[in-house]
C-alpha cells in the first residue's frame, strides 16, 4: 500500500484576502486612491504623535524653576 501524498497550501493572511476582494470591487485608480489615503492618515498621525512629544518638551522646560546662577 503507498502513502498518499498530502499538500500543505498556506491559507493567505487577511491582508492578502481583503487586497484579492478590493481588487476584484474596485478598479485600479479607486485603489490608489484608498491606499493614498490610507498613508496620508498613517502620517498625519505620526505628525500628531511628534507635536504631541514636543508640546511635552516644551510645557516641561517652561514649568521648570529657573536656576540660580
């Protein structure tokens, strides 16, 4: 009696699935259009991060007593 052969597919990651179901609705210009936009609120909310780090900086170095010389 011989073995049966058993393939291992890799189930693809969601990622892979919502960009194989995105291509198939909308067209390629839409498409660029979302992952512009996507980017575009991934660095917005970098620079948000950055003001919100340096707004720290600041009040901590305008709260501090000044010292004496």
């Amino acid at each position: 009696m011989q073995a049966a052969h058993v393939r291992a597919t890799a189930i693809p990651s969601f990622t892979t699935a919502l960009r194989a179901v995105e291509a198939v609705l909308l067209g390629s210009g839409q498409r660029t259009a979302r992952r512009n936009a996507w980017t575009s609120v991934l660095e917005d909310r970098h620079r948000a991060r950055e003001r919100r780090e340096a707004q720290h900086v600041l009040e901590a170095v305008a709260t501090r007593a000044p010292q004496a010389t």
